[in-house]
C-alpha cells in the first residue's frame, strides 16, 4: 500500500512539474491540453482543476488585449 501511495505522489509532483514547464515557456494551448488528459484520468484533482481555470484567464486576459489594442478600420488619426 505504502508503495502505492509512493507512486501517485510522484505522478503528483511530474504532472505539476510539467504544467509548470509549459506554463514557463508560454506554451498554453499544451498545458490545457496536458491538464485535460490529467482530469479525464481523475475528475476530481482539484490542483489540476484550479490550473486549468488559472491558464484559461490568462489565454482569456492576452487574447482581449490583442484585439482591443488595434486599429481595426486603419485610421491614421488613431495610432
């Protein structure tokens, strides 16, 4: 049993090792992507869930900003 519980500790601190790494490199589209195969293994990883809700805020908050900064109909006076 000690074994066992060994085991998913290690697979614990691999999976946020490496939603780390690809939240580091900026590499969102496959940290979601990562943290959803995580929650379809254990729907109620709470750590994984929290991730996911985290990175889906920041792609939410960058992909606003993107858009809402430009000139869209090209007007000079604009920029």
């Amino acid at each position: 049993m000690k074994k066992n519980k060994m085991h998913n500790g290690s697979e614990k601190e691999d999976f946020i090792k490496i939603t780390g790494k690809l939240i580091s490199e900026q590499k969102y589209g496959e940290a979601i992507n990562y943290l959803q195969k995580i929650i379809q293994k254990d729907k109620n990883n709470k750590e994984a869930l929290a991730l996911m809700e985290q990175i889906s805020k920041i792609v939410e908050y960058q992909n606003r900003d993107l858009f809402g900064a430009t000139n869209l109909d090209m007007d000079p006076w604009l920029e």
